[in-house]
C-alpha cells in the first residue's frame, strides 16, 4: 500500500470534468469515499509529489479509483485502531 501523507496536497478530479477538490489528500479521499459508484469509476487524485507504484519502474502523479479506495480503507483502519 502507498504511503502518502494524509495531509500531502492534491486535487480530485473527475473525468465528467466537475470542479476539482483541491486540498489534501486525507479531504480527497473522504470526498470520494461519499461518492456513488459511477462517479467513484470516474475520479483520480492528482499528487504534487510522486509516489512509487509495486511492479512498475517509474512513479506516479495519478492515483487511480482502486488505489483511492485503498486509501479509503487504510483510513478505516486507522479510525479503527484510534491512530
């Protein structure tokens, strides 16, 4: 799992070009985690800063839905244990 800082700046955005939230990532990843499916389908967050994704040589400025809802559930888990 990527380990981004939550309070990294990002922007979320949508491919049905809604207008962006522009914040962190931990308020990225609570907006898309209200999202319905079909709109959860059509958001990536874009990072200032690069991270490096598992079987791929370079880094990545975009996380797409599936690593956004990893997000979400790592954030679960941490509500979880009080972290």
């Amino acid at each position: 799992m990527m380990n981004i800082p939550w309070d990294q700046p990002a922007t979320l955005i949508d491919l049905d070009g809604k207008t962006p939230v522009i914040g962190t990532i931990l308020e990225c990843v609570t907006h898309f985690s209200l999202f319905k499916p079909f709109a959860k389908e059509q958001a990536r967050i874009l990072l200032t800063r690069p991270v490096f994704r598992t079987g791929q040589k370079t880094r990545t400025w975009i996380l797409n839905p599936n690593e956004i809802e990893a997000l979400v559930q790592r954030r679960a888990a941490e509500d979880q244990a009080g972290v």
